[in-house]
C-alpha cells in the first residue's frame, strides 16, 4: 500500500538533507571497503599459505608403516586365549616400506569415481657426497607428469625443467638448499649412496624451492625409474600412492577404506595437517571481527545522522501526521531512508572494495621463499562480498530502528503547540 | 446548512497532568452542522487550540465522546484515526506548515495521494485546480519555502481542501497575517461555505473575523459560555 508515495517521500526528505545522507553512506562504503578489502587480502595470505602446504599434499597417502605386526603369533594361538601375554620388546622384522601389489591398486584406484588423480612415489633415504663428507638426504621418485598436475611440482622448479627428469635418464632434481650444500648446479654430476652402499652418480637437471627451507635442504626428485634403478629394485616398486579426492572432506574415511582394502596403512590430509587448519581458521576469525567491528561503527554513524535528521523532521512529521499519515507510514519512510543509506553506501563499498582489492594484487611481494608469488595475493571470493552486502542492510536496518520508532511515535499535537 | 450533524462533542473533558492536575475542558457539547461556517472564540488560554486537537483526532487522550459524519471516534486505532484525518478533516494551523522539502503542488497532493482513492493524475488535476480556486495557481512548482505567509496559508487551505473533506477546522488561521492577507483569507472560508458548502470550524480571537461568520462559540476558562 502507498509504496510509491512512501518512496518518493523518502527520496525528498534524503536528498533536502543529501550532505548528511553522503556522511552516513560514505562511512558505510569505507567499512565495506574495508571489510572487502581485509578479508579478500587476509584469505589471499591463508591460501598463499595452505598452499604451501596443502597443494603439495596427497588428500589420501598410502604407504606401509614400520612397525611390529599386531597380530603376534601368541594372540593366534586359541590356548592363551584370554590371557595376559608377557612377551616384552617385540621388534619390526622384515620391513617392508613397497606397497605390495601396486599394479593392481592403481588400477582399482583408476576406476574410483571418487578419485580425481593418483600419483606414485617412491622415498629412498640417501647420502649425496661432497668431499669427504655426506649429507644426509631423500630422492623422491616421481612421476614428474602426475605430480605437476596434481601437486603444481613445475611451479616450484626455479631453474631448469622439471619434465627432464624424465627424459634424462639417470638425472635428478635438487632442493635448493641442499644444492647450494653440495655447490652443485645444473649441468653437474652429484654423487649419491643408498643405505646398502650402492653409489650413483646422477646429473643435475634442476632446482626447486618449495618455500619451506627444511624441506629444500635435503629433498631432490628423479623419476621413479631411475629412484627403483638406485634401490636397485624391480619396476613395480613403489613405497607411497598418493591420491586426490573430488570431496577433500571425505579423505578420512576414504583413507580408512583404501587402507582396509588394500592392506596398507592411509594418512589423510585432515590428520596430516590440521595445525594449517587451525591458523587459518583463526586469520579468518581475526578478519571477520575487524570487518564487522567497521560495519558496526558505521552502524552507529547512521544511527546518529538518522536521529539528527529525525529531530530537524519533526515538524515535517507532525503535518504528515496531522494529515492522515499514520505511524506505521512514517516508520516505513524514514526506515526506507536508513536502507536506502545502506543500500547506496553498501554497492559503493563493495565497488571500492572490488578496486582496493585490484591494487594490492599489483603490489609488488617478492620474497625468496615463495618463487611462484610476484605480488600480494588477494582472494577475490563472491562469498566476501555477499556477506558485506547483506551486513550492511542488516545493520542499517539495526542501526534504523531505534530512531524510526521514535519518528512513528511522534506526537503531532506536541509539535503543533510547541511552533 | 443543513440538519445533517458533521461533528459533535458530548460532554468532552480534558485534564493535564504535568505537573499537577489542570482542567483544561470542562463538559463540551455542542454540535456543527454540514454546511455552517462556526467560530470558535475566547481569551487566549481558554483552551480553543486543546479542543480543536482533541476535535480533529490527533488527542486522544479526554474524557466524553467526539461523532465524526455520525461515528463515535472513541476505541480506534491510531491507523483509523489517521485515516479518518486523511479522508473527513482538513487542518488548517496558524503557523502555515508546509513540508519544505517539496513543491506547493506536492504539499497539496500528499494527502490525496495517501488517501490513493484516485490516481495520481486525477489527483495533481484537483491540486491545481484548488490552486486555482485560491488564485495561487502561479505558484503550483515554487519550493514551500520560497512563497510569502500569505501564499503559504493560502497553500494550507488548498492542501485541507483536497481530499474534500466534511470539515475544515483551523486554528486561529489569520493569527500570523496582516490586514490584507486577513482579508482574502476571510473570503477564500465565505465562498467555500457559500458556494461549496463547506463545513468550517474556525477558532479566532479576532471578534470582527468571527462577527461574519454563521455562529460563534465562546469559550472561558475551559467552557462554552454562549453559542
Ligand atoms: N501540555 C500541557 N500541559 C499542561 N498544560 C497545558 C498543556 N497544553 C496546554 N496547557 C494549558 O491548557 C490551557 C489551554 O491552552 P490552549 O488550548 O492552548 O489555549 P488557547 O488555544 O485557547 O489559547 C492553557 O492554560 C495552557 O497553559
Ligand atoms: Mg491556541
């Protein structure tokens, strides 16, 4: 009813006062700027650094523990059934780290629906030789194709080409610490010596920083070929099958699943690394509270220009009382205004939000940690700017309510008297 | 005039009580007929302003019984009153209050266009041609603020007329005016009566404006002494 003549009402009252109403909509458009701006900058960070991690992690690891067998040849036996077995220091015999059967997991895992890539492995402990001494260190074999797709590998390969490991035969791909250990670069020829004191000499096709230096101080990659050559085992062995899932949240119990099914042991990436969960669930705690803290304070800026505004209006109240506006009507009016306020000021904020977010994705962010990142990073989510949106009518129309209660219980006959 | 009652007061009794207890209105009645042209008169303090309040709905707050076209206003809602003011009551204040914020036309049109009997069109049609009626047509697209005290009460009148109202009540609506403007205002109430019919309940404490008019009231010290 009468929501035309309510809306142009309020268009009148708003724009007689429109330096006020800028005021209110400007502080509105800075905390939704601001909110846009810090939760996009925040969750860039966030990704930047789970990423580091999280995209270099299998969401379902399979592999083979060392550990003693749980079921130890006296709990078979049915006439110590019950009792309390005393057999101290059992120890891990025949450790076997190959996955056995490999062949036939990668093809079950192939057909799984639920499975989005798979990619094998194989860690061999090794000593890389310079001099006189040895530095102890891990030759991944990779399937360098399956790993870049699935776990960016080529982004971390600063110098040289990371799909050389698997044309060059006997070849090899250095962290960058553990290469500046050995002073080795491309081109060159590291030694290497297995456990079983096999020496190779593999050759130097490039370098790669992950940005976690531990981590470059003593991995390199080679293909799983030349890693089974080094082992000196057949082509079928592999320690690690590394899997992505469609659904990250059913890692878990997929890795439950694969570990009873395939008679290896599973890790999922919730276990793996829920310490990166935790940091970023509180970054974006911290975001959240700034930003809805700014959209709070400009809560209270409305509030106040709403209810100065009320207090300059009350003579125009008292006529629109006395000639047939009831108080509901003079309620919606200046309620239409709160939100109109919010409204203008919320699409600017998300606007200028938008444009802040572009600049700091072109400030320049180098750091020799993370080779792949040139500038800030900046998370560009719809999510963000829903949520903006939807506080700042929300809080608006908090912020109205008080003051346009008060409009609607105005009474005109006070007013009237009092001219 | 005729025997049709418009408005009637039944014994109407106001008290303040800030802060101590004021009887303000004492045991009003008396009725207006549809067509007359009454004055309400009496020493300043007497308590006019108060009843016309009270008379036009917008104090609810008395004791004794207001009709309105024949219907008790007691019990009702704050919408129902609003609406009642909308549709039957034209108020016409001695300060001239027009919302600055719009247009003359615009200040006669809002009540027609709350009222939403009749689309908007109609409605700026019947605006300009009350404009017209008081002569002040000129001035339909001026700003509220910009027109002289004259003119503004002039405006306030056709606002009151739009909706064509059963009565038009006012509160001392040449108090603010010189001669001149006294004057017209004056004759603006004699057409509309004459020729319209229109029902008018104005309060004065200017004898010679109430001299001209059908009937007067008069008032003191919270009662109607004579009428
Ligand atoms: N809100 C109020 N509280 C207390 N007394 C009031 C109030 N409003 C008016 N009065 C008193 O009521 C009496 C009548 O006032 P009013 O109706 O304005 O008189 P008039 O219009 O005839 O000059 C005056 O004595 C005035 O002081
Ligand atoms: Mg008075």
């Amino acid at each position: 009813m009468n929501v035309r003549l309510i809306f142009s009402i309020a268009r009148s009252l708003l724009f007689a006062r429109w330096r006020q109403t800028l005021v209110a909509a400007v502080g509105v458009t800075f905390s939704i700027t601001m909110f846009i701006a810090l939760l996009g900058f925040m969750t860039g960070l966030n990704d930047l650094l789970d990423g580091l991690v999280l995209n270099r992690t299998a969401h379902v690891r399979l592999y083979n523990e060392i550990k003693p067998n749980e079921a130890q040849p006296i709990s078979l036996s049915s006439t110590y059934k019950g009792s309390y077995h005393f057999v101290h220091s059992i120890k891990s015999v025949g450790s076997r780290q190959r996955i056995y059967n490999s062949g036939a997991i990668l093809q079950a895992l192939k057909k799984d629906e639920r499975v989005t890539g798979i990619a094998p492995k194989i860690s061999a402990q090794v000593f890389f030789n310079e001099g006189s001494i040895d530095i102890t260190g891990v030759v991944n074999g990779i399937d360098v194709y399956a790993e870049s797709q699935l776990f960016y590998f080529n982004d971390y390969v600063t110098s040289g080409n990371s799909t050389d490991i698997a044309i060059v035969s006997n070849s090899i791909i250095l962290g960058k610490g553990l290469a500046e250990k050995l002073l080795a670069n491309i081109g060159d020829v590291v030694q290497v010596t297995t456990i079983s004191q096999e020496r190779f000499p593999l050759k130097v096709v490039g370098i790669f920083q992950s940005g976690i230096q531990e981590f470059d101080k003593v991995q390199s990659y080679a293909s799983v070929s030349t890693v089974q050559k080094i082992l000196g085992e057949p082509n079928n062995y592999i320690t690690d099958i590394q899997i992505k899932v469609a659904d990250i949240d059913q890692a878990p119990s997929m890795g439950r699943e694969f570990a009873k099914l395939f008679n290896t042991d599973a890790e999922d990436i919730q276990t793996a690394n829920s310490q990166f969960e935790t940091g970023s669930f509180v970054r974006s705690l911290i975001s959240y509270a700034v930003g809805i803290t700014l959209l709070i304070v400009a809560g209270f800026g409305i509030y106040n220009i709403l209810n100065m505004m009320i207090y300059e209006k009350m003579d125009s109240i008292a006529i629109l009382k006395a000639t047939g506006f009831s108080g509901l009507d003079v309620n919606r009016i200046f309620m239409v205004i709160a939100l109109s306020i919010g409204l203008f000021g919320g699409v600017l904020g998300l606007l200028f939000g938008f444009l802040t977010s572009l600049a700091i994705d072109q400030i320049p962010f180098n750091t020799l940690a993370l080779p792949t990142i040139t500038t800030y990073p900046v998370n560009y989510s719809p999510a963000f700017y829903f949520i903006g949106s939807t506080f700042s009518i929300v809080t608006t129309y908090l912020a109205g309510w008080a003051p346009t209660r008060k409009a609607s219980k105005v009474d005109p006959v006070v007013i009237i008297r009092g001219k | 005039m005729n025997n049709i009652v418009t408005l009637q007061a039944d014994k109407i009794n106001k008290r303040f009580h800030d802060p101590v207890t004021v009887h303000v209105l004492k045991d009003i009645t008396f009725s207006v007929y549809g067509g007359e042209f009454v004055s309400v008169i009496g020493k300043s303090g007497c308590g006019k302003s108060t009843l016309l309040y009270i008379l036009s709905t917008m104090d609810t707050d008395f004791e004794g019984d207001l009709f309105i076209g024949g219907e008790n206003m007691r019990n009702r809602t704050e919408q129902q009153l609003a609406h009642v003011r909308n549709e039957k009551i034209g108020f016409v204040f001695q300060f001239h209050y027009l919302l600055s914020e719009f247009t003359v036309l615009d200040n006669v049109m809002l009540p027609g266009l709350k009222l939403g009997k009749f689309p908007e069109e109609h409605v700026r049609e019947q605006a300009l041609h009350k404009l017209d009626q008081l002569g002040i047509k000129k001035l339909a697209h001026k700003q509220a603020n910009q027109i002289s005290g004259g003119e503004k009460q002039r405006v306030s009148i056709a606002r009151a007329l739009i909706n064509d109202p059963s009565i038009i009540m006012c509160d001392e609506p040449t108090g603010n005016l010189d001669k001149v403007n006294s004057q017209i205002v004056f004759d603006i109430f004699k057409t509309l009566t004459q020729e319209f019919h229109q029902t008018l309940l104005v309060v004065t404490h200017d004898p010679e404006f109430a001299d001209k008019t059908d009937r007067i009231i008069e008032m003191e010290d919270g009662r109607i002494i004579k009428q």
